[in-house]
C-alpha cells in the first residue's frame, strides 16, 4: 500500500489554523506552559529577560484554543 493512501484522511471540520495566521496578540491570549507567565504578558528567559518570540508550546495553545472555538461540539 502506498505511503499516501494512509496520510489522505478527509475531515468533516474546517482547516485547522495556521501558525502563520495568528497575530501576536492572540498568541499572548493564552498563558504560557513553559515560562508560566500569565495571559496578555510576553514570555520570558531562563534569566529573567523577555523573550522577543513566544515559546512554541504557547503558539501551539493559541492554535488549539482557536480551534476549538471554531470547531462545533458533537456532545
């Protein structure tokens, strides 16, 4: 069986969202996993600094929240 027919998988839902199709803003809606620094407040370093980018487990958090707004609950 070829390797593509296993990755072709149809969704009843809409695209999921792209990285690249939030703001900075939204990914500052969510608090970060890895720093713990609340919403609406920039990541920050191991040394206290500010990061100039958020940490990718809080862009993958705003993704997700995104997401699930979007996405109609079937329960």
């Amino acid at each position: 069986m070829p390797i593509w027919t296993v990755l072709l998988e149809v969704s009843p839902y809409a695209w999921p969202v792209r990285m690249t199709d939030l703001s900075p803003q939204l990914f500052l809606a969510v608090p970060c996993p890895t720093c713990g620094v609340d919403a609406g407040k920039d990541c920050v370093l191991h040394a206290g600094g500010l990061r100039s980018d958020p940490h990718i487990d809080r862009k993958l958090d705003a993704a997700e929240a995104i997401e699930a707004k979007r996405t109609p609950n079937p329960g």
